[in-house]
C-alpha cells in the first residue's frame, strides 16, 4: 500500500510517500526557516501563506521522486491537529481536494501520534512502551499501547521544553531555529558556568510533570543570580549550562516514569528528540533501551504523517470530508482541576 502524506502544521511544508508504513520513497521538506528567522520565531501568517504557494509543487515532487503516479496511490494521510489553524488547514484542505479527486481515502492524522511513528519507519518496535514527545509545542510523557492509543502521565505545566530553547535563544540573540544553535554553542560551552534551578515537581499527578518557565525566566532575567563566578560568560557557557539543566528535568522524569511503570523501552520524538545531549543521557541511562529517530525524522515531516496513516488506513479509520483541523488538543494539555 502506499501512502501519500502531507504535514504543514507549523513552518515545514512537507509530503512523503511511504509503502506499506516503512519504506520511504521520498520526503521532501521545504524549510521556512528563512522567512521567519528575522523574528526568531514563527509568524504564523507568513506560515500559512508560504504553505499555500509551495503545496502543491511539494506533493507533485514528492510524487515524482517516488516515482509513484497518481493512480498508484492507496490513500492520503495529513496531519489534522495540533498546530497553527492557518497552517493545518492549507495542508489539510488540499488533501481533501486531492483525495475527493481521485477517489481516494483520506485519513487525518495527530501530528503528536505521528511524531511518535517516525522511528517505527526504520525499524521495529514491540507495543507499549514510554513515549517522550518532545517538539516546540509540546513536551510529553506517555504510555503508548498502540500507535493510536496512548496514555498521558505527565506532561508540561507551562511552556513546551523546544519553546524554551527558542526563547533562550532568542533573547540572548544566539540566532533561529533556537534548539540548533543552542545545542551547537553548547558543544564549546561549560556547563557548570551557571547553575539553573530545576523545577520540583514531586507530588500525585504532577510526578512526571515538566515546567520550563523557570528556567527560561532565569536564563533570560537573572543569569548573574545563578553565575559559579569564575567561568566566562559567554553565550556558548549560557547555552551549554541551560542545555544541561533543561534536559537533567527530561531525563529525570523519563527514568522515573520508567521505573514506576516498569516500561524499559523508551521511544522519543519531535523536535528536540535531535537534541545531542539529551540522546546521550539517555543512551547512558543503565536499563533503559533508548529508542530515537534519525536526526531527519525528529523534526517535522510527512513521512511519519504517511507511516501512521497508514496504520490507521489498515484498521479502518478513515475520515471524511468533513473532517476539520484543530490547534489544539486537550488530552496532550494540562488540565486544572
Ligand atoms: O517537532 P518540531 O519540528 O515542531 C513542532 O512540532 O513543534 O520541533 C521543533 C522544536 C523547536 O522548538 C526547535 O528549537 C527544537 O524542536 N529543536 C531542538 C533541536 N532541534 C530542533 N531542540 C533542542 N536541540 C536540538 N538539536
Ligand atoms: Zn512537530
């Protein structure tokens, strides 16, 4: 079977073509980090209009370097939720037109779901495990039953961890997309120059939980309050001691939640899962079988998008062309009581 899928939820326009939920034929992935990169963040109108002009010539190439026709198409998978409203519905309508005609199946995808597929293009993975999906909106730990099936035990409180680091680097203008080029001024950087505060997050339903805002709010507004007072202050010294500390909070609740449910197999995704550091604390985590993407599946693309879809188009689970685009979904959310 193969599937076509389509992924524009936030700044990457992106289409794949997947046979039968691994093998990846193409994936193209059009970066607008040019365009956004002026206000270190990203603006979600010039998104949605950038989407639209580079859509369809996209998915024609993806097609293209598949070398798969039209006709030879199964289905169409695009990513329905969650994400920036503009964006989502520029890939989500022109899927819709496309698979109304052609007479194709359609089948919407949640992009966090999806996020937590990408390994599974590469290589087999045995059901449940502890998923950590780690992106620019989200950060999440979960219990994952099935690729459609997941529990939520913890997850933040405030700010996603990939925001965090687009907002650090943003401030302290070390340039955009923040995650890259933290990690990459961290690699010359001490990170023992500043001692950041970890948030303490122990109790009942709160024991997996992440917060970022404290930390953010330290590495913006009093980074001389948590200096050794010895190493220089150097961005690449900020970067590496906030890198370090923003992903010690990670990896604590990872083995935490791991050791509580007895799930030794972690599986990570999005964006901050190509994050260097936060790959190597966990690879040294003894009892724990790691699992991470390849750097080219852990941020945003449409092969994940056509890997799940094709897992839901197997069992059944097709939308129709009613289906509606959402940017946000409560269950990957903190509730308050
Ligand atoms: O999954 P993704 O491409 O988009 C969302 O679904 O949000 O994740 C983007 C996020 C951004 O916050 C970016 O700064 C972060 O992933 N990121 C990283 C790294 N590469 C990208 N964070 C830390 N280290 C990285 N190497
Ligand atoms: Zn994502």
């Amino acid at each position: 079977m193969k599937v076509l899928g389509i992924e524009s939820s936030c700044d990457e326009c992106s289409a794949a073509v997947v046979e039968d939920g691994r093998r990846v034929l193409s994936n193209l992935v059009l970066s607008q980090v040019d365009l956004h990169k002026p206000w270190y963040g990203v603006v979600p109108e010039i998104a949605s209009r950038q989407h639209i002009e580079w859509i369809r010539g996209v998915v024609e190439d993806a097609l293209a370097e598949a070398g798969t026709g039209i006709a030879d198409l199964d289905g169409v998978a695009v990513t329905r939720r969650p994400g920036l409203i503009g964006s989502l519905l520029v890939g989500l309508s022109f899927a819709k037109g496309f698979a109304w005609a052609r007479g194709l199946p359609l089948v919407g995808v949640d992009h966090i779901l999806a996020h937590l597929y990408a390994p599974h293009l590469v290589r087999d993975i045995d059901y449940p495990y502890l998923g950590l999906l780690v992106s620019g909106g989200h950060t999440i730990i979960a219990r994952v039953e099935r690729w459609d099936a997941i529990e939520v035990l913890g997850t933040t409180i405030d700010d996603a961890c990939g925001e965090a680091f687009d907002k650090v680097a943003k401030h302290h203008g070390m340039g955009f997309p923040g995650g890259v080029v933290i990690d990459r001024l961290a690699q010359s950087g001490d990170p023992d120059a500043f001692r950041f505060p970890k948030p303490k997050l122990w109790k009942g339903d709160a024991r997996y939980d992440v917060s970022y805002s404290g930390l953010k709010t330290a590495v913006i507004h009093q980074l001389d309050q948590f200096w050794n007072g010895k190493a220089e202050r150097s961005l690449a010294n900020i970067a590496a001691s906030f890198q370090r500390t923003a992903i010690d909070i990670l990896v604590d609740r990872v083995v935490r939640a791991a050791a509580d449910t007895g799930l030794r197999r972690v599986v990570a995704g999005g964006g901050v899962a190509a994050n260097s550091r936060l790959r190597s604390c966990l690879a040294a985590e003894p009892g724990l079988e790691v699992i991470f993407p390849p750097l080219a599946l852990c941020t945003d693309n449409a092969a994940m998008v056509a890997g799940l879809g094709w897992r839901l188009l197997r069992d059944g689970k097709t939308s129709g062309l009613d289906l509606n685009a959402e940017a946000r979904v409560s269950m990957f959310k903190r509730k308050y009581p």
